[in-house]
C-alpha cells in the first residue's frame, strides 16, 4: 500500500466503517478489509451482526 492509501485510511477508517457498518451488502466491508489490513478489526465488527 502506498503511503498516501495508508495515510487515507489510517485518519478516516471509523468515519468509513461508521457510515458503511448498517449498509445491506457487507461485501464493501470484506473489500475494505483486503484494502486496509492494519484495521481489519474494526471492519469485521461490521460483519459479526
């Protein structure tokens, strides 16, 4: 990952996962955790509902 990506999501991954968390395809959270490895757990709190 570059580090203008990893900049992007190091400051804005809760904004992204809030906004996203209640979205009906989960499928963007799974993509957002193959883009954003380092916060892979706060997108997976998306898919345990």
């Amino acid at each position: 990952m570059n580090v203008l990506m990893r900049v992007f999501f190091d400051t804005k991954h809760k904004e992204l996962f809030s906004l996203l968390k209640d979205y009906p395809d989960k499928s963007v959270l799974r993509l957002l955790k193959k883009i954003d490895p380092s916060h892979i757990s706060t997108y997976e709190q998306g898919l345990v509902d």
